[in-house]
C-alpha cells in the first residue's frame, strides 16, 4: 500500500483534476450508498483475487472530478460492520484498511484491498442487494478485468491455480530448508488446522507477521470467533510469544561487526570474540525484538544496541562473561 500523500499525488494534477482512469487496481465512486453495498464487496473480491485495489468514493464521473465525500457517509464504511459482512460472505478472509484522506479541504474515503494471499476469494452465501440491482452467488469467484469485476474466466482460474502451487511448493522448500538450518530437534511445527504445536516451556514462541494475521487469539480459553476460524489452543502457561520481523530492513539493523563498532569492541570474526561473548551472555539470539537472521547473516536492531549499551562492558569484561569460575 502507498501512503495517502503519495496515492493523492498519483491521482491528481497540481488542479486537483483527476490523471487516472478506472483501472484492473482502481475504482471511483462519487459517493457511498449502503444499498450498494453488495457491489462494493464483490469488487473487493475481484481485487483480492487480482492484485489488489483501491474503490475510492468522492469522485465524480464522467467527467472525472473531485467532490469529496460527507463524512457521515464514512460511518458505513467501520471495520467492524464492513469486516462482518465480508466474512460472512467470503472464504479465505479479505484483508483491507479504510483511509480517509482530504484533498483541497475535501474529504475522500478510499477502501484498500490487499492481494490475497490464499486464493481463490470464493462466495460463500447468496446476498442481494436492497434494489436488486447487484447480487454475489454462492460458489463464484469474482476477478477484477481492466475497469469491471466479473466471474473468473478459465485462463485466469488456471493461472491463479498455478500461482498458488507455485507459491505452496515454494514454502515447502523454504521450511525444509529452515528445518535443516536450525536442525530438527530445535523445531516445533504449529498446526493451523488442528491448533496444536509441540512446545517446550522454556523455549521461546516465535510468530511470523503473515501468519499471526490467521490466527485468532482470545482471552480466557475461548479461541474461535466463527467456525472454521484458525485458532492456538494453549493450555496453562505460554509465555515469550513474539513477532518474526516480516521484512528486515539492512538500513534499521546492524551486523555483528557493526554492533561490536558501536559497543566500542575491537575488530575481530572469532568466536571468542567480545562482541560474541556478549550476544552469547544475554542470549541475545533468543530475541526476535533484538536478533533476526537472513540468508544466513546475522542482524541486531538499534533496541538491542541500546539495550548493551547499558552495560557499558570493556573489551577485557566482555572477554570474561561466560568463563567458568571454579
């Protein structure tokens, strides 16, 4: 997702007029009608099986023109409410946010659909809307085509199929490989279907950001909201629960050398090295907050530089941190 300044830059002219036509990833609407609301849901599927897509309310047609929108209208359009509807109606879940950007003193409403990562977005139950003028069926897939979201053609079913074996045999790998990076033994699997997962208390839980949006955790030992609803089931005490950083950014971390540097340690790639023997002593590795690994390098965040910081080891202290004392 682009952020408002930029997808208001993209849209407008220095004039406010508007640059962009409807496209495979946009869509105008002059304003919100609750009555239409069946329409509005079947475009976000046809997003969420495409590549995703703004539905933007406050724009006039034909010609193209910035009116904004009331903001009462924005009322409607509440996660809560919005959210429920698409969840009783499609399977997987589309994932969206609501942004409500001003242009000129103008309000809009613009309603962006991430691609989904499971496909196909199917229709899970009839809906109608009040005029009758739009309906979804149970069964179908909606797929957006240039400016109009319509059921999915063959080519693009099988496509869309492909991609997602593709994408499946891909994460076989990438897991057979991670197991045989951090060696089997030091591996728990987390079952998404059953809610279970072989877990040894004290070990640390880490959660991927793609995958903690699939599960649904609730307070006091009741897990699914609806049926079918991925869920942990955890029994007695889980603690050190922690976020994977989903997308490490090499401008926000640093390497051990460069955290060494910054620790006022000596250049040096031994194992024994101070750097090490303090990474080592506060188990910083345990740390998905401080520690994250990519293509086998090691990274440390600005968090756990500070957090070292504190300590204010020497090179000579540091040297001694994990020596046995007799």
């Amino acid at each position: 997702m682009i952020s408002d300044n930029k997808l208001l830059d993209e849209l407008f002219d220095k004039n406010d007029g508007v640059k962009k036509r409807e496209s495979t990833t946009l869509e105008f609407k002059e304003v919100y009608n609750k009555d239409d609301l069946v329409r509005y849901i079947k475009i976000m599927a046809g997003f969420a099986n495409a590549k995703g897509g703004y539905i933007i309310f406050g724009i006039k047609d034909n010609p193209r023109t910035l009116v904004g929108i009331n903001s009462n209208s924005i009322e409607g359009l509440k996660s809560e409410v919005l959210t429920e509807i698409l969840n009783n109606h499609f399977d997987p879940e589309i994932n969206w946010e609501l942004l409500t950007p001003t242009r000129s003193e103008k309000q809009l409403a613009v309603l962006y659909v991430k691609e989904s990562i499971n496909k196909p977005v199917m229709c899970k139950k009839l809906k109608q809307s009040p005029n009758q003028k739009h309906l979804i069926e149970e069964g179908r897939i909606y797929y957006r085509y240039n400016s109009q979201t319509k059921e999915i053609k063959y080519s693009e079913l099988k496509n869309l199929l492909n991609e997602q074996q593709e994408m499946e045999n891909k994460r076989w790998r990438e897991l057979i490989l991670n197991i045989a990076q951090a060696k089997p033994q030091n591996v728990a699997l987390l079952n998404l279907a059953t809610g279970n997962m072989p877990y040894q208390a004290d070990k640390t839980v880490i959660i991927d950001q793609a995958l903690i949006k699939q599960i649904k955790f609730i307070k006091e030992g009741k897990f699914v909201e609806s049926d079918g609803a991925p869920a942990l089931k955890l029994i007695g005490e889980v603690e050190g629960v922690n976020l994977l950083k989903e997308n490490i950014s090499l401008s926000e971390w640093m390497t051990t050398m460069e955290l060494g540097e910054k620790l006022n340690m000596p250049k040096g790639r031994s194992g024994l090295h101070p750097t090490n023997q303090i990474i080592k002593h506060h188990k910083i590795k345990n740390n998905p907050k401080y520690y994250q690994s990519k293509k086998n390098q090691h990274y440390y965040s600005q968090e756990c530089y500070l957090f070292l910081k504190e300590f204010n080891y020497s090179a000579d202290q540091a040297k001694l941190l994990n020596k046995e004392v007799i």
